[in-house]
C-alpha cells in the first residue's frame, strides 16, 4: 500500500511540476493576469479539471512559481553577504551569485520582474513577502559587521533593502544581455559594482 501511494505522490508531483514549468514557457510572452487555465492545462495535455487537484486558481500557480523562483536562494544571499572585512569581496560575491543564477534561471528572473508589479495581487504580495525575508536575513548578517556599531535596527533595516533591491535591479540587468556581447555584459557588471560600492560609502559616512 505505501509503494502505491508514493508511485501516485511521485506521480502528483511531476504534474504539479510541468504545470509550473508549462506556466513559466507561457509566462514568456505574457502577464501572469492573460494567462488562461486552459492554455496552462492544454500545454501540459490534461483535461482543465486536473488543475484544480494542484492549485486553486493561476493566482495560486502564480505564488507556487514565486516560491519556486526566490525561495531556494536564501541560503546563497545569507552567504553572499556573509561578514567579510572586504566589501569589494563582499560586491564582487553578490554580482557572482545574481550572474550564475540569471544566466541559468532566466525565466524565472523575467517572471520576477514583471509580475513585481503586475495585476495578480497574491502573487505580488508573495514576491514582496520573499523580498521582505530577504532583507531580514540581510540585515541580520550585516548587524555581525564591526561597521554596524551604532545602527538602529531600522535603518540596518532599510541598508538590507538597499541591498535586495539593487541586487534584483542587477539581476534585470544581467536578464537584458542573456545573449549580449561580453563586452556590454562587463560594463553591466562594471555599472553593477559601482552602484553597490555607492550603497558602500553611503553606509560608512550615514552616522556622521
């Protein structure tokens, strides 16, 4: 009996997966708010009531790819801005981690991007929610930064949004030279690296 039910739990998972990754292929071309069900269950080959065995509604498709797209890279942002003495080691580790990851999720950083301020409410709320915890992780790795001494929890709060917010600014940049020249790719990394060492005086002089 438990060798059946996890055949048919393998089974529901890998339905539940090419609708995620059926939506992310439509996604491409469109606003999570055009995206019709019976699109998303034609391109996966299903009848449009085997939908709702996996999700209630393309909102909720919609926050299952949010979770899909952010949530596996908490671990590698706490890392990212791990306590370093060197913040160009520090910039220089971020501008690696976004690269890697546009380059090998693009359609996950497109999806992001627009639906960061879309029509689909859940799934904005979803997005800001992940971006949110990403700040608290943030700020907690930088409150263990010698520097750090005399902050406010606040506006250790609000640097960590600086951050987050300019590491997914980076991340759209990288998103618009997928297939660019290395060329204009190293000048994003060069713009990339000035703005986050901007954000890098601004914190050095912001008790002055």
């Amino acid at each position: 009996m438990s060798h059946t039910l996890g055949i048919r739990q393998a089974q529901k998972q890998k339905t539940r997966q090419a609708f995620l990754d059926a939506a992310l292929t439509l996604l491409a071309e469109q606003s999570l708010s055009s995206l019709g069900l019976r699109e998303v269950t034609r391109a996966v080959g299903v009848a449009p009531t085997a939908f709702y065995r996996h999700f209630r509604s393309t909102a909720d498709l919609g926050v299952a790819l949010v979770d899909e797209a952010l949530g596996s890279l908490h671990p590698m942002v706490r890392d990212t801005v791990a306590t370093t003495e060197d913040n160009d080691e520090r910039i220089h580790r971020a501008i690696e981690l976004i690269t890697h990851h546009v380059d090998a999720h693009p359609a996950h950083i497109r999806f992001i991007a627009r639906e960061r301020n879309g029509g689909v409410q859940p799934v904005r709320e979803a997005i800001q929610a992940q971006l949110s915890r990403f700040a608290e992780e943030v700020k907690a790795e930088l409150a263990k930064d010698p520097q750090a001494e005399g902050w406010s929890d606040d506006d250790l709060l609000m640097l960590a949004h600086l951050y987050v917010d300019q590491m997914l600014i980076t991340a759209c940049l990288f998103l618009d030279t997928v297939d660019a020249s290395p060329q204009e790719r190293d000048e994003v990394t060069r713009r990339a690296t000035r703005q986050l060492r901007l954000i890098g005086i601004g914190r050095r002089h912001w008790l002055d």
